[in-house]
C-alpha cells in the first residue's frame, strides 16, 4: 500500500456549527520521501492540518489519507500513529518517562516489541539524536535543546515513515535549530516524509517544495523558489520572504552576477565578488565598549547565584555569579543558549524568584528584603513567559487580559485598557474577546500572554523569547511595539534567540553563558566577537556575517553596519565607477 498523504476536500471546524471554520476545503497529496514546509499566518490552520495527519484529530468533512491509512476508520489510528510521527514544540507535552532511556523505549514498548528489538532501537536514536551521555537522566532536568532532541528521538524509536516537525526550533537558540533542521534533512536523505511546519522563512526554504496556508485555505504550493519569489503575495498575507532571499534581491542591485535560487547563508556568502578595484581594507579594530555610565542603574544585579533544588551536583548553577546593569529607558538583550539561564535572570527581576545569593536591585525596590512589597514591584514590573501556556489561565480572552490590571488596581476603564492591549499586539477585540483561551492557536496564545503584560503599563517590561512562535506580520507589529514603548521610556530587558530585528534598537547586550555572562557592551562590539559567541554557542547576526564576508573580500564597510540598508549604502559608496 502506498505511504503517500492525502487530503480530499477537507473542512474541519471545531464546533460543528461554527460559521468560520479552522480549515476550508483543503486538497493535497504529499509522496512518500518528499520533504515539505507548511508555512502560514497565526491561527492560519497549520497545527489543525498535522493533527489531522496524525488521527488526533477527524475531518468535520472530507477525507484523510495518513500513510496510505484511512484516518476514519479507528482501528488505523495504532498503526497511523506509528507511521506518522508528530514532534511537537513543547517537547513536555509528549515527554512522559522519568529517564531519557526509557523514553526513547516507551513507544517501541507499546508496539508488543522484543526487549532485544527495544534496547537495538534504543542504542541507534540515542546515537543520533546524540543523547548517549544523557541517558540516565531526568527529561526534566535537559535544556530546551536537549528536550527537543529527545521529543525527536522518541519519534525516530517508532521507525516512522513520516515525521511531523510542529514549530519544533521557535523556542531554540540557532545552533540547536541548525541541528534540527540537519536531523530533518538526513531522515529525507533516508527516504521518510518530513513535514516542516515553521514561521522561520528560511527554514522552509531549505524544504524541496512549500504550502502556503492561509485563513484555513491552501493559497501556494511549490518551489521554494518559486512560491518565495512572490514577494508582494507574500507580504499580503502577513508572510516575507526568507532573510536569504531578501538580501540577495537587495544585493543584486550591486552584484548582478549572483546566482538566482540561492536558499542558504552559505550560499550567498560564497557567491559575494571581490572588490573591483581588489582592494584590501585594513582590518579595522574591533569597536571600542563604551565607558560605564556613572548614573545610577535602573536595574541593578550583582553577583547573582541560584541552584535549583532538583539539580545535582553535577550540574552547574543556573546563574553563577552573575551581575548585569540596565539604565532607566534603555533595551538590553540577554542572549545564549538555550538553558544559559536567561529566563532564570529575568523571573529575579519581580521577584517569582528570590536572590539566594548576590544582590539585586529594581528601581526603589531591594529583592533581597524579607519584608518586600512584591505587589507594588509588580506594578512597576511586568514579565511575559517564555512559555505562554505557563501563564495564561482564564477561559476567555478577554478575561486573561483583564486579570492584571482588575487585581492591581489600575485606573481607566477596564474594557477600554483590555482593547488598547490587544490592538497593540494584533488582535482584533471583537473578534478575540470572547474566544476561549484553549482554541487558540501557539502564535495567539503568544499575542494574549504579551497583552496581558501590556495591560498593566508596566514603567519595565520583562519578555522572554516574545518573537519565537509569531509569523512575520505578528513580528513586524511586535517590533514595532518595542519601538513605541522604547520612545515612550519604557525599560525593556529581552531574552530573546531572535535578535535580527532587534539590532538596531538595542542600548546593550549580554551574552550568558552556564549562566555566566560572557560578555556584554553595545551590540556593535559584541556582535563583532565571532570566536566568543561561536564559544558561547550562538551565531552572529546574519547581516553581521554578510558584511564581515564582504570585508573579507576587500569591501570597505564600517564596522558598526548592522543592518541590510544600512550595508547597501556602504556597497554604493565603496562601488566607484566600477558597478
């Protein structure tokens, strides 16, 4: 029986008399080996269509073809299950042993197999996954990084002959995505359907063909080349093109040799030509960190340490030594791996967390007193999690977003305050207010959780990853959010693994380390330091590593460019009559 996926007029609506539903007539076929992104707007269908793939969810019409299985009929459900494997993006939700060994074996467990088969099994995803190290321990205790390989792991246990790949890299540092995405493309070397559902461009340009989903309905399936070459199209419907493309589409004015279809990083910087007049520009300095500021910090951290009590002593504290300082109206950025100990940082700052050892300070309010008015601090300080489904707990929208604000006593009317926060955030009040928390989509439940902080008019604002999980339109609006309230002298500390966009709006950066930080000063500096962020594992941003690249070949571009326009205007300049 063929394994390929089909969709034949498929409608799914979860509510049988709901007047918009989450899918609308939806036809597809996906062959077996294929490799294929599903990219679209928040709350666009894409996790309802891979449920569906699935058997975790049924068609309210139409039919599902999973793995050649008829998804209608239950008793297909064992074996669809193990045909289809589904990585989710929280890897807690499908992590259920108390050891990453007995993990990877639970699925094989279930299938009746022999405990010989079980340990072979075990023994050849724990290699690669690379998890062998690890075995014995908790899932509880892995980074975000390490969870997610194990979620993977877990799946790849079940020999399945499609994986499903649900936002699987929006909560993890580059290097660990970049991991992700190489584990995807051996298993479509191996013949297995993968499935990429992602709001990262460029992870779906590196897929042999792209669907385009959007307000439920299937707008574009093709090439990546030729669905992202509709850059307008694109636009329209909240998405963009990759950073790849839209760098090289600006660079060709300049370079009208560089290739067409490039899709990779790695692709663009090989193609850059060498200055025309083959110039070498002296290697400039690397730029100098300003002086510190002798003004009293806003935000004062000084020799922070904090273990958890679940960790042994062979792991290193969370945050070991730690001291970080953020004047009153800037945006810093903490940056690093995934379990550095960035969100671990931002839960002292109002207090979720109490110093156990150092000392901090957050305006008037000293965190190490046993008498502290945490009621009052929160006032002043508002913190949106990393994980929105850790926070948001009314049933309604509306709801969530009044919770704050009702409880700490703000002024104004509360139905006006709850509007204002939404339309900030991109969600239409009408339309939100009154949906229930649980129907929302990943992307949304972000928008709420961040409307919720917004509510309060916190005078700091604490956000950890606020970018991961959103579309392209969603960020463009959250970007320009930050921007607002950074001209209206708000404080903003961000912990983010998405700084592209961030570059040209930050005052400092701190990288951390095993919860140490590394290094720190303007972004101009510490973005420069390629060999101390590669250590730290983090990559630089990709338009830092598109203009060192034309350094490198004898352009003179200055060492503070950071952003695409800004580097076209340097190309220009550096051109002569050449170009």
């Amino acid at each position: 029986m063929a394994d390929n996926i089909r969709l034949e007029n498929v409608t799914f609506a979860f509510h049988p008399d709901a007047r918009d539903p989450v899918l609308t007539d939806i036809n597809l076929n996906i062959e077996q080996g294929e490799s294929v992104a599903l990219i679209g707007t928040n709350g666009s269908g894409k996790t309802t269509i891979v449920r569906l793939l699935n058997a975790l969810l049924l068609p309210t019409r139409g039919k599902v073809i999973a793995a050649g299985l008829d998804t209608a009929d239950p008793r297909n459900h064992p074996l669809i299950r193990q045909r289809v494997g589904l990585v989710f993006q929280r890897p807690q939700d499908q992590i259920v042993a108390s050891t990453v060994e007995e993990e990877i074996a639970f699925g094989p467990s279930n299938l009746g197999l022999p405990p010989r088969e079980i340990r072979a099994r075990v023994e050849q995803v724990l290699t690669l996954t690379r998890l062998q190290a690890l075995r014995d321990r908790h899932p509880f205790l892995l980074s975000a990084g390490e969870a997610q390989r194990l979620a993977l792991a877990g799946v790849l246990a079940m020999r399945p002959r499609c994986v499903i790949f649900d936002e699987s890299t929006a909560m993890l540092d580059p290097l660990n995505s970049k991991t992700v995405m190489q584990q995807a493309e051996k298993l479509h070397q191996q013949g297995i359907t993968t499935i990429m559902i992602t709001h990262r461009m460029q992870e779906a340009a590196q897929c042999s063909r792209v669907l385009v989903l959007h307000h439920g309905r299937l707008l574009g399936d093709g090439a990546p080349s030729a669905v992202f070459s509709r850059a307008s199209e694109l636009e329209s419907i909240g998405l963009a093109q990759p950073i790849v493309h839209a760098a090289a589409r600006e660079l060709r004015k300049f370079f009208p040799s560089l290739p067409a279809n490039i899709n990779r990083t790695d692709q663009l910087l090989s193609a850059l030509p060498t200055h025309p007049g083959n110039t070498l520009v002296p290697q400039s300095s690397s730029p100098q960190v300003a002086c510190e500021n002798l003004t009293k910090p806003l935000i004062h951290v000084d020799r922070l340490t904090h273990t958890y009590p679940a960790q042994s002593a062979a792991y290193p504290p969370a945050l070991d030594q730690i001291s970080l300082r953020v004047m009153k109206g800037h945006m810093h950025a903490l940056i690093g791996a995934s379990g550095s100990g960035k969100s671990t940082l931002l839960q002292h700052l109002n207090a979720l967390i109490r110093p156990q050892s150092g000392q901090v300070t957050v305006g008037p309010f000293n965190l190490n007193r046993q008498d502290l008015d945490t009621i009052a601090l929160r006032r002043m300080v508002a913190l949106a999690f990393q994980q929105p489904e850790d926070q948001i707990f009314a049933y309604y929208v509306g709801d969530e977003i009044a919770y704050g604000p009702r409880n700490l006593g703000f002024d104004g009317k509360l139905a006006d305050i709850v509007a204002r926060a939404m339309q900030e955030v991109g969600l239409d009040f009408d339309r939100y207010k009154d949906r229930l928390t649980s129907e929302l989509s990943g992307g949304e439940r972000r928008k709420v959780a961040l409307a919720s902080v917004l509510a309060m008019r916190a005078d700091i604002i604490l956000l950890d990853e606020p970018l991961a999980g959103l579309d392209p339109k969603s960020r463009r609006q959250l970007l320009g959010l930050l921007r607002d309230l950074q001209q209206k002298g708000k404080t903003l500390l961000i912990s983010t693994h998405q700084y592209e966009g961030l570059l040209d709006m930050l005052n400092t950066v701190s990288v951390l380390q095993h919860g140490r930080d590394v290094l720190h000063g303007p972004p101009q500096h510490v973005f420069s330091q390629f060999s101390a962020l590669h250590s730290a594992g983090i990559l630089p941003p990709f338009h830092v590593r598109l203009a060192q690249a034309l350094r490198d070949r004898g352009w003179p571009i200055p060492s503070a460019v950071m952003g695409l326009p800004a580097l076209a205007a340097a190309i220009e300049r550096g051109s002569g009559a050449a170009i």
